[in-house]
C-alpha cells in the first residue's frame, strides 16, 4: 500500500501524516468523485482543521458526538455514508472513531449526539461514537470525517466492522467529501510550562 493519501486529497488534508494513506476515502473515492457536483460535509461546531470541543471527546463526561451538515450529492445517490478515523493513532490502519449509514441520498444533517440511523463497530468493538483520547504528552491527533454518497443503499445490519463496511462500499460511491479536525487533550493543555517540541 502507498504511504502516502492521493495526491487528490492533498489540499483538503494537510500537512502529510501517517495515517493519511489508509483512510476510507484514500480507498474508496477518487479524483473523479472528491467535492463531484460541489458534494461537501462541515461541521457547525468547528471549522475544518480546527480544534475539537472538549464537550467531543473523553476529557469530558457525557461527550457526545460532534454535529455535522452535508450538501445535496449528485443525482443518484441513495444513501449517505459517515467514517470518522484518526489519522496520528499507532496502528497499521487509521483508527476508527464512527462508522455511520442509513441516512437517504439527499442534503442532510447529524445533530449534536443525535442516534444516527445505522452505527458499526468502532476501533474498539463498540456500535457508537469512540470519543477521542489523546495520550498526555502526545502531539495533536487529526481526526478525519469522510462523507460519502452511493449509488445503491447499504444492506449491512448495524454493529457491522470496518472492513464490512468498506467491503459493501466498494464500487459504488458516486461522490465523497471530507473535513478534520485536530484534538491534543485537554490534560496536556492544562499541565502549563511545557516548551518541549514533540
């Protein structure tokens, strides 16, 4: 497998990091497909690139899961797809925080700690959102939500792996989108009169 995320996702990703060439969308979508008919997710609660809430993540008790907008896919389209990973875990693949379908091929909307439709296994075996831990001393992690839209709807049952997932996806993506966010831990922002470069 190539080391590095197609040069497609470039721009939209950043400054290079080692999980970026394992990502969903690095497998599944294409420079045809990326933003296709101005297709594209954000979040009301960040703007791309920019730092996680704590209110996300596990340095807060009863975190939810971050809100998020999509625009209309192109003509076609009959489902919607959300993968959340992160791209800075040790681990041979990105670390799976979210695995979300059964939303209809249209313009839509996660609210903030909504129930989506349908949830598969995070990185942890669980059918929910993984919520963020970044190890005290750890640089910050980039967390990478990658949208997709498909051409036939999902027949997976929820608490579905990764792999499933990615295996029923395969060939039948007509656009995808992608927006990230960064997380270091609160612990680390908080401990102060730390200067060293990690």
């Amino acid at each position: 497998m190539s080391q590095t995320a197609p040069s497609w996702l470039h721009g939209a990703l950043g400054s290079p990091r080692a999980g970026h060439a394992g990502l969903a969308i690095a497998k599944l979508g294409s420079e045809r497909t990326f933003g296709r008919g101005g297709f594209s997710i954000k979040s009301p609660a960040f703007a791309a690139g920019d730092e996680l809430d704590p209110c996300f993540t596990a340095d807060e008790e009863d975190a939810v899961a971050p809100p998020f907008e999509w625009t209309a896919p192109p003509p076609g389209a009959l489902e919607i797809v959300l993968i959340a990973e992160d791209a800075d875990n040790a681990a041979p693949s990105p670390f799976c925080h979210w695995l979300v379908w059964g939303m209809p091929g249209q313009k839509g909307q996660l609210l903030e700690g909504e129930a989506p439709p349908r949830v598969g296994k995070n990185a942890h075996g669980n059918s929910e959102w993984l919520l963020p831990e970044v190890t005290h001393g750890d640089p910050e992690h980039q967390f990478v939500f990658q949208l997709f839209a498909l051409e036939l709807p999902m027949t997976l049952m929820p608490g579905a792996t990764r792999e499933d997932v990615i295996a029923s996806m395969e060939g039948h993506v007509t656009a995808c989108a992608v927006t990230t966010a960064t997380y270091a831990g609160s612990e680390a922002e908080d401990e102060g009169g730390w200067d060293e470069e990690f």
